[in-house]
C-alpha cells in the first residue's frame, strides 16, 4: 500500500484502496507481484518497490495495475515486473495478456516496449478528480 500511495497522483484516481486489493487477492483468480530496489522477490512486503495486480479471465490474464515507488523508477523495475507478469500469466495457462489505462498515461511507452499491442478505445471511461472525461485504451499481448 505504501507503493500504492506513493506510485500515483490522485488526480487520476487510479489507485486503489487496501480493501479493494484485499478483494482482489482474495478470489481465486487474483494474484499480485512484488519486486524490491533490485527487482528480485521481496523477503518483506515493507521491502517492495513495486507492485503488479492481475487477475486471470478464462484463457487471458488482465492487468489490473503496475505501479513502482517514484524514487525508484527508470531502473527496470517496471520492465522485469512486466517479464515476470507474462511468465506468470503463461505458467497460469493464458494465452493472451490485456490491460486498461487511462489515454494519456505516460505508462504507454512501457507497455509498447514490453510488446503490447492497442486493441480499442473507450470514449470518456475514466473521470479525474475534477471530473474531466479521459478517455480508455485497451492494450493486448499475445503470449
Ligand atoms: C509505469 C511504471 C510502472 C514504470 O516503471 P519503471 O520501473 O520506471 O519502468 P522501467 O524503468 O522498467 O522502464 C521500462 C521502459 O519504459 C521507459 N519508461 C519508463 N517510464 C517512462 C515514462 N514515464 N515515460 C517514458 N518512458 C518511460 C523506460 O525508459 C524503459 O524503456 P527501455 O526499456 O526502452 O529503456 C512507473 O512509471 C509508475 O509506477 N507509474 C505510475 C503508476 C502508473 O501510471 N501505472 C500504470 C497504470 S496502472
């Protein structure tokens, strides 16, 4: 939660509260990944750098967020959670991995380099906190 805080701005309202991951993980088909500073599994969750959350949809896992402490961006950390996320999804036998942001995330570029795909839009999905409409695309990858 604290990554959560700390990763994005409020205008967006794109993070979630600790009960809404609580629900997450608690279905069958939620799961999240942590990576420290190095990128490796955390021995302690208050160790974290940075978070993913997914959650598997017959053969295709989406996800839900990624997001990486500020101080500790730019260094692959974001990369090598997206690498582990498409292990994970193909280990839980998805074939194909999709995801929703808001139209002018900065976070595009990334998922562009780790080979996703834009799939479809919809028009004003997302409101900011000032309640200006933005805009969803969908990406997709294929695993
Ligand atoms: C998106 C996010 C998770 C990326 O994490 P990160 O650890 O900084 O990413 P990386 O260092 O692994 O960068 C991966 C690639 O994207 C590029 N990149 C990362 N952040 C970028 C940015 N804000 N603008 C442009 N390019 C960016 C890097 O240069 C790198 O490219 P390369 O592999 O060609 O060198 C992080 O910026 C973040 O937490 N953002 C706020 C939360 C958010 O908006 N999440 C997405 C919506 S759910």
């Amino acid at each position: 939660m604290a990554v959560m805080e700390s990763a994005f701005d409020p205008y967006w309202r794109e993070a979630w509260t600790r009960r809404q991951v609580e629900d997450s993980l608690s279905l069958s088909s939620g799961f999240m990944l942590l990576a420290d500073q190095n990128g490796e599994v955390p021995s302690e969750a208050a160790d974290a750098a940075g978070f993913v959350l997914a959650r598997k949809v017959l053969d295709e896992v989406e996800l839900l967020l990624i997001g990486v402490s500020p101080d500790m961006r730019g260094r692959g950390i974001g990369r090598l959670l997206l690498d582990r996320f498409f292990e994970a999804s193909r280990e839980a036998g998805a074939a194909r991995v999709f995801l929703e942001m808001r139209a002018n995330n900065d976070a595009e570029r990334v998922y562009l380099a780790a080979g996703f795909e834009p799939i479809g839009r919809r028009r004003d999905y997302y409101r900011t906190l000032d309640g200006t409409p933005i805009d969803a695309v969908t990406f997709a990858k294929s695993l």
